[in-house]
C-alpha cells in the first residue's frame, strides 16, 4: 500500500507543478511493486512516472515509460488503462514531431474510452489536437 500511496502523492505533486519531488518515490514505488510482483502496481508507476517525464519537458523519456506501461496494461488485459497511457503517449509523440503516430494512439484512446464508457470519452481532446483535426 505504500507504493499506491507514494505514486498518488508523486501524481498530485505533478499536477501541483512540483514534479522533481516526485522522482525519488516513484522509483521507490516501482521498486517495491516489481519486487511484490505487482504487475498492476508496476503499470501504473510506469505511467505516472511517463507523466513526469512530460511535465518536466522530456518526451523521449516519458515514451519509454509510456510504452513499458501499455505492456503491462496488455499483460493485464486492461484496455481502460492502456488508452490513460495511450493519451499521454500522444502527448510525448506529438512533442518529439511524430504526429501521425501520436494522432493514431490519441485516436485508439478515445475509442477505447467509448467504448468503456469512462469519464474520459466526455473530456474535450487536447487543444493541440483540437487545432490539428481543423487544419
């Protein structure tokens, strides 16, 4: 439970514009998630660390984590997940000039949260993505 709770706070501390404090935990977390056997746990540090990666400005890092992520969510068999890390590799294709890729797994994303019927299928595409389906 204390990796659940150290990437919880490491995503908040992201989303807070505070994301260096979150490096040390998250590493922790995936740490003992890995040495738990947690594939679950794993994922989702993986993703959140991907989303570190971003908010500090580093895509070709945050595709690493990103993709290492949807291994897990494929393992796992949860595709909800895959398109939450599937929307964030969007983000890291689209900042390292990889557009078609980065318009292909954005699309992927938002069918799967249709399909699902996730919060997400309701939120607005990213305002990059917005300007490119207009162009």
């Amino acid at each position: 439970m204390t990796a659940y709770a150290a990437q919880s706070l490491a995503k908040a501390r992201i989303r807070r514009g505070v994301p260096a404090s979150a490096r040390e935990p998250l590493q922790e977390a995936l740490v003992t998630c890995h040495a738990m056997e947690d594939g679950f746990g794993q994922a989702l540090v993986l993703r959140t660390l991907g989303e570190l990666e971003l908010a500090e400005g580093r895509p070709a890092e945050a595709h690493h984590f990103l993709e290492r992520s949807l291994q897990w969510w494929d393992a796992l068999g949860l595709p909800l997940w895959r398109g939450r890390s599937l929307r964030d590799l969007a983000r890291a294709l689209e900042a390292l000039g990889r557009q078609d890729e980065a318009a292909a797994a954005s699309a992927e994303a938002a069918r799967l949260f249709t399909r699902h019927g996730s919060r997400e299928a309701g939120e607005p595409p990213a305002l990059s993505q917005r300007l490119h389906s207009v162009l």
